[in-house]
C-alpha cells in the first residue's frame, strides 16, 4: 500500500513520472515481495536476551554480518562518492543493507522492553545498550542516504525499489539468524524463489524504462510503429546533468547578469 501510494501522490504532487511499465513495476514488485512473506516461515520464539545474544553470536549469522558489513562500507566509501548520484541502486542498497541491522536491533529491543515490564534486570545487560547504539546508528545512515536518494531521483521509483531491496534482505536475515529455513517445505521454498524472480522482474520494469513515454493512449501507437517510445526526462535528472557538467558547450547561449 505504502509503495502505491507514493507512486500515485509523487505522480499528482509531485509531478514525476510513472509510466505503464512502471506501474506494471510496482504491481510486480508487490506480488513479489507478498509471495514471499506468505511462503516465509514463521519466526522462532526468542523471550530473553541471553538467547537472543547466543543467536547473534553463532558463526553464520556473524559470517553474514560481516559480509553484509564489508558490501555497506563498499557502497559507502566507494561506489557511493562515484556513481551514486547517477545509479539509484546505490544508495538504497546501502539502505537496504543497513537495514538488516536496524530490523534485528528492534527485535531484541522488543524482547529487552518485554522483560524490563517483567522485572527483568535487561538494563545491566550490556546487549541491551548495544542494540540501542546499532540502532541509532543503523536508522541515522538509513534516513541519510534515503534523502540524498529523493533528493536526485524519481520518488515514484525510489519506494518501490527500497522497498523491494528492503523486504529480501530483511527476510534474509530472519532466516539466518533464527535458522528458519530448517522448517521450511518445498512448496514454501518455491514460493520464496518465485517471489523473489518476480520481485527481480519489477524492479528492471521499473528501472530499465523509466525514461520511456509509455502510456495506455500512446501504447498501440508504440506497437505498430515498432520504435523506441519517446525519452522523456525528470527535472531533478536534467539539473544533476547540469550540475555535473564542468564546462558549457559553447553552441548554446550564455546568460549574462548586469547590476547597475
């Protein structure tokens, strides 16, 4: 609902635009990502802290902690500076990446406020402050790098795809940290693979041809005259270009300013 929303309210408010492919896009990537929490197992009951703390500490999810470290630090110190303002990916993987961390952090925050109304002692337990720091400092780079994102890019197409990014490497996570995919059945794993290619099929409708003028009036149009649809291009696209561009082509008028 969230991802519709801010596709049709960027269309009519912001002005931005989504054309037929994407909305196809957007519906996709829903299905997708349904699918997926539908054929995902259920989460493995975690009550204390003690447990939750033998779960982060067991090699696999530490191994895929530190991958998902060494990919966020990557985008960030790397590719970020260099193709960040051109490639949408960038910033919302490292959103989507970061996120993982975030989601985990307010599942053993939940189970610390748990035993705090209990009468637990979870604040002498040093797991609970840092969750509370990862947190922090998880929502802080998340929040940074999804606005630098809407600052340059399409809205409508930047919540489809942080969300779609977001979903998979959250589900991912769950299913490595509690070791979900023991109980899981075939037909559960085929939907999750399925989702997961239709989720894959969304996003490349929606990032591959979002420059295309395709709509229901001028789609027969397109099909019989078998070329490439109109490129139109975004405003914020058109002002990076400019922004980005050193030296002026000197074919085209300068503007000259008088004060007097």
């Amino acid at each position: 609902f969230s991802v519709l929303c801010s596709a049709i309210l960027s269309s009519y408010l912001l002005g931005e635009r989504l054309n037929l492919l994407g909305k196809l896009g957007c519906m996709l990537s829903l299905v997708g990502s349904t699918v997926m929490v539908i054929h995902a197992p259920e989460d493995e009951e975690v009550t204390t802290l003690d447990e939750m703390s033998s779960k982060l500490k067991e090699p696999g999810f530490l191994a895929y902690a530190a991958i998902l470290l060494a990919v966020c630090f990557l985008l960030i110190f790397y590719l970020a500076p260099r193709y960040g303002q051109s490639n949408i990916l960038i910033y919302l993987t490292i959103c989507s990446v970061i996120g993982a961390f975030s989601v985990s952090s307010v599942k053993g925050l939940g189970i610390a406020i748990k035993g705090f109304f209990a009468g637990r002692p979870v604040l002498q337990h040093p797991l609970t402050w840092i969750l509370v720091i990862t947190l922090v400092a998880s929502i802080t780079t998340q929040i940074n790098y999804l606005n630098k994102s809407l600052d340059i890019f399409n809205t409508s197409l930047v919540f489809p795809i942080y969300y779609v990014l977001f979903t998979t490497i959250v589900i991912t996570t769950s299913i490595i940290l509690f070791k979900e995919w023991v109980t899981m059945t075939v037909v559960d794993i085929i939907g999750t693979v399925c989702g997961f290619l239709t989720i894959i099929l969304g996003v490349f409708l929606l990032h591959a041809f979002k420059d295309m003028d395709v709509s229901l009036g001028n789609l027969p149009q397109v099909l019989q005259s078998g070329q490439q649809a109109p490129v139109t291009r975004d405003d914020k696209n058109i002002l990076i270009e400019v922004d980005n561009s050193s030296i002026a082509p000197e074919d085209k008028p300068q503007v000259f300013m008088i004060y007097t």
